[in-house]
C-alpha cells in the first residue's frame, strides 16, 4: 500500500492544511483526503504541487510503500 506522509511533513513544519492549499491552488478538501489517506488513487499532478510548495525533492520524503 502506498502512503502519504504529509500530514507528518506538514505537523513537522508547522503548516496547516489551510494553508498548504493556499500555496498549491489545491481545495482544501483534496488536501485534507491526502493528508488521512482516504484517496485510492493519487493525482501525479496533485503530487508534483505538493512537492514543489513544501521544497521536497526526493519523493521517498513524501511517499512510503508500506
């Protein structure tokens, strides 16, 4: 199963959900689905904002294969 580690990056860094979908263009609700990992399918896309607003280069910081 794959994971989504954002909620943690996000409680790392301080920022809220709110926020991060500000920055991104995101709905917040798509963010909050991400962060609780209710999503079976993740939009590549959705990924690659996330990524690029939170600096992230390395995916294996934001994905884990559980």
């Amino acid at each position: 199963m794959l994971y989504v580690k954002l909620a943690e990056i996000l409680e790392e860094r301080n920022i809220t959900r709110t926020a991060l979908a500000e920055i991104t263009g995101l709905r917040p609700n798509v963010i909050s689905e991400i962060c609780n990992n209710q999503r079976t399918t993740v939009n590549r896309e959705h990924l690659a904002r996330i990524a690029k607003a939170l600096e992230i280069t390395d995916i294996s910081r934001l994905l884990e294969l559980r």
